[in-house]
C-alpha cells in the first residue's frame, strides 16, 4: 500500500489557496482538502505540522501528527526510518534536506509545489463534473414536468 508522508506547513507555503493569517484555519483547510482527495483511494497518509495542537482537526483516513517541541522534518525523518518498506513512501515535500534524506531511503519524493497543484487540478475536475450533474439533473426535472 502506497504511504505519502506530508510536509504540512511546507505545502501550506506552496498553496495561495490555502493560506491564512489564522495558523490553524490553514491546517484544518488543509486537511479537508486532502481527505476530500485522498476519498476512496487505498493509500496510508500521515500529515505532520510544526508545532502544538491548538484545536484537534478530525479528518478521516489521515492520520495528523504535530512535532511540539522538536521539529516536523524530524518527526519524518522519524517516520521513514522506521517504516519497513520505504519503497512504498511518497514524500510530499519542498523542504531539499528531507528530500534527499528520503530519496537515500529508497522513497519516492514529490514536490508539494506539483503535489498542490495536482490536489487543486482534481478539486476543479470534481466541481465541474458537479455542475455537468446538477445540469442533466435540470434536464431530467423538465422531462419530468413536461417543461421544455
């Protein structure tokens, strides 16, 4: 099962769409966004901020981890080390130290700017797919009705 490893404070950065002068609305914002993603898709992920946890975030299929007082990049380097088959872990970071870190363990990297755009790519194509329901909904209504 394929594992992706979050650099949360390091894709924040990377997504205007996501920042806030509120710290912990931009990670709860985060969060949603990549449950919504991630939805129905059989990967492990685990999202890890700087920090301490001002208001628990409940998503699912994500597991959130803050570092308190030492950092995330740690925290990851933590969580790779230990993990038996690196092979199968994707770091989502920008972060050069944690990457080649990740790439001498065997992981996949990918950068959280193409990551992100790839996250706000797949929100677009399910609000549109949306709109095309909600417009053959309208057409089946005035079948319906005898509404042309």
């Amino acid at each position: 099962m394929r594992y992706f490893i979050i650099d949360g404070n390091n894709l924040i950065g990377k997504m205007p769409s996501v920042k806030s002068k509120d710290k912990n609305a931009e990670r709860e914002k985060l969060a949603y966004i990549l449950e919504r993603y991630f939805f129905n898709k059989k990967v492990k992920v685990s999202l890890h901020f700087d920090g301490h946890t001002n208001l628990p975030i409940k998503v699912s299929g994500i597991k959130i981890f803050y570092s308190e007082n030492q950092t995330a990049d740690d925290l990851i380097k933590n969580e790779i080390e230990r993990t038996s088959n690196r092979k199968n872990i994707i770091l989502v970071s920008s972060d050069n130290n944690l990457k080649e870190f990740a790439r001498v363990c065997s992981c996949e990297v990918k950068n959280s700017d193409d990551f992100g755009k790839d996250i706000t790519s797949s929100q677009n194509n399910d609000e549109e797919e949306n709109i095309i329901d909600s417009i053959k909904n309208i057409d089946e209504f005035k079948k319906l009705f005898g509404v042309d």
